[in-house]
C-alpha cells in the first residue's frame, strides 16, 4: 500500500515538472522568435546595401565599356529583398531599410519582391544600360 502512494506522488510529481518545463517554453519561444526574425532582416539589410553598391560599381563601369558588355550576379535573401526601377532610379529594399542609386539613363518601372535566390543582369546596347532581373 505506501508502494502505490509512492508511484503516485512521482506521478504528480512528473507532470509538475512538466507542466513547469512547457510554461517555460511558452514564455521564452516568441523571445526566440522575434530575434531570429531581427536577425533575418539585418542580414537582408546588409545584403541590399551589398547589391547597391555592386550595381552602382557595376553601372559606373559599364559607361566606359563598350557595346554588347553583360554582367551577372546572384543573390539569396533570408526573407525577402525588394528591387524597383523608375526612370533613371534603382531602389534595393527590405523590411527595415531601402538603398537607391542613380542610373545613367532611364529604366522600365517595375517593382520585384524576391525571397529566394534571384538573379540581376546589367548589360549595355546602343550606349544604353540598363537592369534586369529574375
């Protein structure tokens, strides 16, 4: 009979432990949570302002090579990376920040959110550059 009243109290005993090891969980996962998300979003910042200056690096090259030059490059974002192009402006933003750099001659608008692997090519034809990507 006190064998039984032992298996019992360890009973208990267990889901207390348990029950204090998930209210623990509960408290700390969105903590854990919001900075991952924090850290996904600055590495995206930091990969945005890699892409505006390899763009404006790029562009400021191709005004002295010749017709028919082409170069591509490859990205991956941690969460999401936007690119814009409007006239003669390139924009590169994420959630928390945005670049812009000023093109030689005007672009076609377009806005593009990319959350995987994508691709931006420059290219120059009829002394003209322009961006595209994919």
């Amino acid at each position: 009979m006190i064998q039984n009243k032992c298996k019992g109290q360890v009973s208990i005993e267990y889901l207390l432990l348990l029950a204090a090891f998930f209210s623990a969980l509960i408290i700390i996962l969105p903590q854990v949570s919001f900075a991952v998300d924090q850290f996904f979003a600055t590495s995206d910042t930091l990969l945005a302002k890699q892409i505006a200056n390899v763009l404006s690096e790029e562009v400021r090259l191709f005004e002295f090579l010749g017709n028919d030059s082409k170069k591509e490059f490859s990205f991956s974002p941690a969460k999401e990376i936007t690119l814009t192009t409007q006239n003669a402006k390139c924009i590169v933003a994420t959630t928390q920040k945005q670049f812009s750099l000023t093109l030689p001659n005007a672009q076609p608008n377009k806005t593009t959110a990319f959350t995987k692997r994508f691709n931006v090519k420059i290219q120059k034809q009829n002394d003209l550059i322009t961006i595209t990507f994919s």
